[in-house]
C-alpha cells in the first residue's frame, strides 16, 4: 500500500512542477504542453502536464494514470515574491493532497514540496520540436534483442510522430533472416524500443503499420499439442516424431508448405497472412513484464488481424511510450491454439502519430473493414467482458451515445475473434463493422477516451 501511495504521489508531482516552471516566466506564455520530472526517494518519473492561466493565477491538468484509477489530477496556484506556489488536488479537484514552490532556472524550472506527506523534487521542459533538417526516414538495423517489457531498457532510436522507420525482427528463438541466432533472450526478442518524442502519459500513441512481411523462405512450426485451454480434458494427444517442424514459405505466391510432412499431409499448402504476435509500449512505471505476457500495455497478444495495413492503438504509460515489436508469424489461427504460429523474420515498415490527452486505457485496432477492441485477461470470461465493455465505451465515446443506444448497435453488428487462449494472459477481440458506423452520426468534437473496460467513459 506504501508503494502505491508513493507511486501516486511521483505521478501527481510532476504536474505541479510543470505548472511552476512557466509562472516563473520561463516563457512569456506558459500555457502549453510540458514535460515533467518528478523526483521522489524510491527513483524519477517523466509524465505531462497541460497549464493554463486564469483571472487568479494558474491551474493545470496532467493526464496520466494513478494505482486507483485513471483520472488526471488537477492543480491550482498563483505567483508570489518567492515564486509560484501550488496547491495539488486529489481526483475530486477539490481535496488538497500536497503543495509545490516553483522557480525559474536557465534550464527550464524547478522546485521542491509535499505530496501526502513525502518530500518531492521536480523540473520541467517543454517537449522537443522537430528539427527542420530531421529526417523523415529512418532505415534501422537492430543490433540488440531484448526479453522484457520495460521502462528501464534505454530506447535504440528516438523517433518524432510521422516519421517512419524501416526495420527487421527475429524470430521467436531469436534466428534473423539468415537463420543467424542474434540474441540471449528467448522468447519473443523485441526490436526496438522507439521513443516517440513528445509522447506523455496520458496520450495514446498510434502504430501505422506499412509493411509487415517474412524476410526468409522458412518458417518453424513444433509439432505438438493443442494446448489443454482449448481442450477438454479427455481428450487424447500424442506428438509425431518422424516429420519436420520446418516449413517452406513461397513469398512471391504467398504459401508456405511442410518440409518434410507425413504422408498424410503431403498435399497441405497453407495461404501466408504475416502477423506480428507482439506489439507493446512500456508497462506502467517499475513494472516488468517477460514478452510472453500481455496486458493493457499490448504486448504478446498473438492476434492474427496485427497485419500490413492495420493501425494499432496503444495507450503511453511511460515517457516516450517506448514502442517495441516482434514474434512473427507467416500465418496463425484463431488462439495460437498449439503455442505457434508459423514462426519467422520479418521486415516492417511502420510511422507513429500522437493523440495528445487522449487516452484508451486497452489496446484497440483499426483496418479497412473493423474498429476491433481488445480485452486481455487471465479468465477467457474476463477477457470477453473487457472487450465486449470497451468497444461499448469507444462507442459512447466516439459517438457520444448513452448505454442503451450503444447496446442497440452492438447486439445486431459485434463479432467476436479469440485471439489467444494458450499463455498466462488470454485475448479476446470485439469488433464492428465500419459499414455500421457508417450509419452513425459523429460529433465534431467527440469527447476525450480516459476509460476501462469496466467504467464508463461517459456516465450514462
């Protein structure tokens, strides 16, 4: 309980030391995007704060996550001779939990205060802007693999929203396109991260994936089981020993093949339909997650419809979102049912577009055909709820329909794809057909996503 206090009070921090910097006069105009460091005894953490001036002073607002929910915190303040003093409020936004004094420094502001009752330090800056020589292109050969999900792994590139990066994974087992084994992690090695710059939490970050194609003419595919999630328990297995778990892989026609099948599979051509298994952005601060696992972060989510031509929507809990990729498959059925896909490298071309203070706090996708809504658990009945809830809270939030008349549109148009159902964490997607929400009139100014599965987004 300690350390979600703490946690809390570092994330409420780092707004009011934004909100300070700016009444310092660091700009003439403080009203803005800021980026804030807030400092507490148990480490640092980076978030961002929108301020504001009003008739009496400032007031500000971050739009981050905390342990108890997601709602931003507010802060409210004024100038004095010794500098800008600042009141935080709890999510109410009218409980005071903690104070700031704020002062100008050449190199952007800082200052020090209380947050339920613990000391805080923190500074502040204002996002980068994008250089006018920067490039727009970025070829990217990554050298190193990793694991893991986190926060703590230094980014391998820095990135601004529209540009697009050029890049490669390995394999599961970590084999590149030469069959090369490239790394010690191994499962699911990730390329990347890649830091988006001026991602803040409380955005959202949108993946536009251009290309995701095999880069070899192999693919591996183990011969076992169907995992015993997906079957009942009587059911009888036994491996095969006595044929390949290579497949051969036509790229130019688009199918692969077993090697060396059995006899009775020697006619079995399979249409390719490359995926990525996992996409993920940092998971919330001090936490680490194997690439095995999935969660509101994305993750290993093993979902087949994560294709060329496909834009993904993850929401940023760390600074810079820190983006990463890998675990491709040529092809894949509903629920990795066996473990595997038919596992392979992969070139991928993809750009990144920012939704400032926008947040949806579960992964969702978009392609030509389906707006498609993930709900990740480790209950397949929880999974379908969180799906089945937020594409209801992406309907009244785009839309701006009440429960009722969201309800109405998905019990005659929702589909549902079961994505992954064999590791610790189980995927289900919702989805609607665009041609439905066609029908549906959208509102100039739809309301901002800040919502779980299980809340409303709205209130109705």
């Amino acid at each position: 309980m300690r350390l979600a206090v703490s946690n809390l009070a570092l994330r409420a921090s780092i707004g009011l030391f934004t909100t300070g910097v700016l009444a310092a006069g660091v700009s003439p105009d403080p009203s803005g995007r800021w980026e804030v460091t807030t400092t507490v005894a148990s480490g640092s953490y980076v978030a961002g704060l929108n301020l504001t001036r009003n008739d009496s002073g400032y007031e500000g607002e971050g739009g981050y996550l905390v342990p108890s929910g997601d709602f931003p915190f507010r802060y409210t303040g004024s100038e004095r001779s010794d500098g800008l003093h600042l009141q935080i409020l709890g999510p109410t936004g009218n409980t005071p939990i903690g104070e700031l004094l704020l002062t100008e420094k050449p190199d952007g502001l800082k200052g020090a205060g209380h947050l339920y009752g613990l000391p805080i330090a923190v500074s502040a800056r204002r996002p980068l802007l994008r250089p006018a020589s920067a490039p727009r292109l970025h070829v990217f050969e990554p050298q190193q693999f990793y694991g893991n999900f986190s926060g703590a792994i230094p980014p391998a590139l820095h990135i601004f929203p529209g540009d697009t990066v050029q890049t490669k994974t390995v394999d599961c087992n970590g084999d590149d396109e030469h069959g090369v084994h490239r790394t010690l992690a191994s499962n699911n090695p990730q390329t990347g991260p890649f830091y988006i710059e001026g991602a803040m939490v409380g955005d959202t970050i949108a993946v536009h994936f251009t290309k995701i194609r095999p880069n070899r003419d192999t693919a591996v595919q183990w011969r076992g089981s169907i995992n015993a999630h997906a079957m009942p328990s009587d059911y009888r297995q036994h491996a095969t020993e006595d044929w390949s778990m290579i497949w051969d892989l036509d790229r130019e026609h688009g199918t692969a093949r077993p090697e060396r099948p059995s006899e009775k599979l020697k006619g079995l051509v399979i249409k390719l339909s490359p995926m990525l298994g996992t996409v993920a952005v940092a998971p919330d601060h001090f936490e680490s997650y194997e690439s095995g696992h999935s969660g509101r972060y994305g993750g290993n989510m093993d979902y087949h419809q994560i294709r060329e031509g496909v834009t993904l929507y993850l929401p940023v809990l760390q600074a810079g979102a820190l983006l990463t990729f890998g675990d491709g498959h040529a092809v894949q059925g509903d629920g990795e049912i066996t473990g595997q896909g038919l596992e392979t490298s992969m070139d991928v071309e993809f750009s990144v577009e920012l939704l400032k203070d926008k947040l949806f706090v579960q992964p969702w996708a978009e392609d030509d055909e389906y707006v498609m809504v993930s709900g990740i658990s480790q209950s397949l009945q929880e999974a379908l709820q969180f799906a089945t809830g937020g594409l209801a809270n992406w309907l009244k939030t785009t839309y701006q329909l009440d429960s009722s008349e969201a309800a109405t549109v998905l019990a005659n148009s929702i589909h549902y794809d079961i994505a992954e159902v064999v590791d610790w964490d189980l995927h289900v997607v919702a989805k609607i057909p665009k041609a439905q929400l066609a029908q549906l009139q959208k509102p100039e100014s739809p309301a901002t996503l800040v919502c779980f599965a299980t809340i409303n987004c709205t209130g109705n």
